[in-house]
C-alpha cells in the first residue's frame, strides 16, 4: 500500500481496499436543508493508484462544483421528484402537460433506466421510437364514432349508451354525436406522435435534465446534445377580411358579441380574452392592458398571469371596438344590479349573467356552433387570432408591430409563424426591389443595361 496519506496529497477523502478491488471515499458538502455530513464511495478500481487517481478527479470536481456522485436513481424516480419540485416554479398549464407527457411516454419507455445512463444516442432512440409508435392515448373518438355508425340508422345509438360504453363524459359523447350528424367523422389514427408533440416532449426533457445538472445528479444535460424531430411549417387555416365580417355579422345578437369583436380586432388569444378584466380596460384612450388569463388545467378553468411576459401587454383598440366593448358592459352592469349581492364579482369583462367565469372550452363550442349556422369555412377559434396576423401584414402593418400585439416573443418567431400564409409578400418584395434597377419589361432587353453617364446602351 502507497505509504502517503489524502492529507499529504492535499486530497478529502481517503483511498480503501474492498475485497480484491479498491475503492475511495470523499467527503461532500454538508448536506444543504439538514446540514449533516455527507460522503459518497466509489469502488471497483483494480489497483490502489486508480482508486488514487479517480479520487484525486473528484476532489478536482468538487473544486470547481461540479462533483456528482454516483447513483442508481432512475429516470423515473428523477420525474417523480422533479414534477413535485417544478410546481413551485412552471405555470399549471406547463406543469399539466410536463406531468402528462413524464408519465404517458417518458416513464412507461425509459423509467426503469439509470438517470446517469442516459446518454444522447438513448434520446434519440426514443424519440424515433414515439415517432413510430408511440402514441398511447386512447382514440375514444374512433370507439364512439363505431358504436355511433354500426347502430341502425333510424336508431342511432345514443349520447348517454355511447358514454357508458366507452367511459367518456355525457357531454363528451354529446358533443361527438353533433360532429358525426354534422359529416364530421374521425380519421384514422397514426400509431406515432407528431413531430410537434415529440418537440414538445424534448423541451421538457431538456429542462428536466438541465435541473438534474444543477442538482448534481447528471454531469451534463444530455438532451441538449440532440435535435428534436423537424416540424413541418403548414400555412393555418384562416379566413378572409369577408367571412370574417360575415361571422361578426352573424353573431351581432350574441351574449359574447364583444368578446368576438374584441378576438377579431386584436388576435388575441382566447385564455387572455376570457380572462381579460374590467378594470384593465381604458374606454378614454382606448386601450386594454392583457395582465390575467383563464386556462384549462385538467379540464378545469383556473385563472392565471399569462403565457408568457411578452404576452403581458398593452393593445390599442379601434374606436369601433372600443364602443362595442362599452355597450357591452353597461349591460354587464344592469345584470350586476339585479342580482345585487349574489352577483360574483371578478372583474371579468366576460362573464355569465351572474358573473361566474366562462370556462375556455365552452367559449369554443359557442363559436364553432355560430360557424356552422353561418355556413362558413370550419376553422377554429384559435384560427381568429391567426386570420388577425395574416390580414394584419398583407395590410402592410410593421411586423414589428404585429408581433408585439401577438404577444410573441420576437419579431422572427411571428414572421417565421406566418411567411408561408403569405406568398404574395415575397412576390411583392422581388417586383419593389427590382423596380429600383431593372426598366418595364416592355422595354425591350436593350434598355436592360445603359452607361451610367450617357444612360445609353453600351456600345
């Protein structure tokens, strides 16, 4: 045995023989919540000066903080800490589906798998496993739409047999029995995730795994050395400056009147226009400042702060709107006055008559339900807010301007969103900037190219 102590090499911890092996020993930092002491052993070196060596690597680790020690924690283990710890910090939308895609199709496929075995070859491998076949969701809509379409068609299964059989909700089977009377039929099924939600999945891993570094449970973030799956940029389904004026005219005698008015003019998007508040609208200079949304969380409505901060904004309104939304709550004040004290006031600028909060969804059914009355295009509610967008730069607005009303996080991201809803931009960028060199093609090829200083054909 090596006759020098850890203290004359300058080392913590000390260096042991374990059976025909050796192994170290090293003292960690007190332990941060309880402040008792901690070490960790390694072992399986075949010779003392290995064990010496690995010793003296992690003393050079803790030195410069970024020691982590061995350990059999799973990758499920890891989750189940890390969704309970994260709740303190990601928004309850995040946290639902983070908790969602964590045991859906991280833990059911990697779980049982050491945290620090994970390398960037084994994401890569699993993410082109969930593209392939990773979809474990049910397609409840695919069952209801065969017990719906087998039944006679003079006696049409019902909504309430339909969800007893298939253990959705009533108003689940209910609002899928409408699509189906509608044509609306379910179409097959792809045994993988899209490229979106495989994305979706590596930015939580990338996040979870960043936190474990910081933990000291990985020495480094393994997502962050892969490239999610490309996703292919499809033009959105909108609707133009007519069949938007043909809905708004439709849904004149709406409840929600000024609430649609309000998606239409501004792109917003629906959590921040059902959570938008009373008190944040200013009638006198036109403004509505976006501080509070209202989300779906597990099927439920919670209120929230917004998706992000850019999306905490200040939008200028048209006069138009400003005057629908001023009808509109005065008669949100009359509602107010009769039911006096059982009125539930939350400031909300749009409410049910005695000021219970509208749940997102059901805003959603309402739209779809006046589309299809109108007999216009099918498109979603969400699909407003890009119709804004697209109208908003074929118009010529400054997309710098357009995207700060969106509420996105650059100007790039909302040019990069919407380029291909509008090819004839690019169409026009290459007429305007030829313009400036080239003469009117019924010039004649001669008149293509002249001297600078005669301005006549070279000769």
């Amino acid at each position: 045995m090596s006759g020098r102590t850890s203290a004359q090499r300058g080392l913590r911890g000390t260096v042991y023989q374990r059976g025909a092996k050796w192994a170290f020993m090293i003292e960690l930092a007190p332990d941060p919540l309880t402040g008792k002491r901690r070490q960790r052993a390694k072992s399986g070196f075949e010779t003392e000066s290995e064990a010496w060596d690995a010793l003296a690597e992690a003393n050079g680790e803790l030195r410069t903080n970024t020691f982590v020690a061995s350990s059999t924690r799973t990758v499920a283990e890891f989750f189940e800490e890390w969704l309970t710890t994260a709740a303190m910090t990601l928004k309850p939308t995040s946290l639902a589906n983070y908790t969602a895609f964590a045991r859906a199709y991280v833990i059911p496929v990697i779980g049982t798998r050491r945290l620090q075995s994970i390398e960037p070859a084994t994401l890569t491998a699993f993410y082109q496993h969930l593209l392939t076949s990773g979809r474990r969701k049910r397609d409840t809509d695919s069952e209801m739409y065969a017990l719906w379409s087998c039944s006679p068609e003079d006696a049409r299964m019902g909504a309430a047999e339909i969800a007893r059989r298939t253990g959705v909700s009533y108003s689940a089977a209910s609002n899928a029995v409408r699509r189906y009377r509608n044509g609306k039929v379910p179409l097959p099924v792809d045994p993988g995730l899209s490229a979106r939600t495989v994305t979706s999945i590596h930015v939580m891993l990338r996040r979870a795994f960043a936190d474990a570094v910081e933990l000291r449970y990985l020495s480094t973030n393994p997502a962050a050395r892969v490239r999610p799956p490309r996703i292919d940029r499809r033009g959105h389904m909108t609707w133009t400056p007519q069949e938007l004026g043909r809905f708004l005219a439709a849904a004149r005698s709406d409840r929600f009147y000024a609430l649609w008015v309000l998606l239409a003019t501004t792109g917003m998007r629906r959590s921040e226009a059902v959570g938008a508040v009373r008190s944040a609208f200013d009638p006198v200079a036109g403004t509505l400042t976006v501080v509070s949304t209202r989300v779906v969380v597990s099927g439920r409505a919670k209120r929230s702060d917004g998706k992000s901060r850019r999306s905490r904004r200040l939008l200028g309104l048209d006069p138009t709107t400003v005057q629908v939304l001023n009808e509109h709550l005065a008669e949100q004040d009359v509602e107010r006055a009769a039911f006096g004290s059982s009125y539930h006031d939350e400031d909300l600028m749009f409410c049910w008559p005695d000021g219970r909060p509208l749940h997102p969804g059901a805003v959603s059914v309402r739209f779809q339900r006046i589309v299809r009355e109108t007999g216009l295009p099918r498109i979603r509610l969400h699909d407003v807010r890009h119709t804004y967008a697209t109208m908003a730069l074929r118009a010529g607005v400054n997309p710098k301007i357009v995207s700060t009303r969106l509420g996105h996080a650059t100007v790039a991201f909302t040019l990069d969103t919407y380029t291909a809803d509008i090819p004839e931009l690019d169409q026009a960028a290459a007429v305007t900037i030829s313009n400036l060199f080239l003469p009117p093609p019924d010039e004649g090829p001669e008149a293509m190219f002249t001297d600078p200083l005669t301005e006549q054909p070279p000769g």
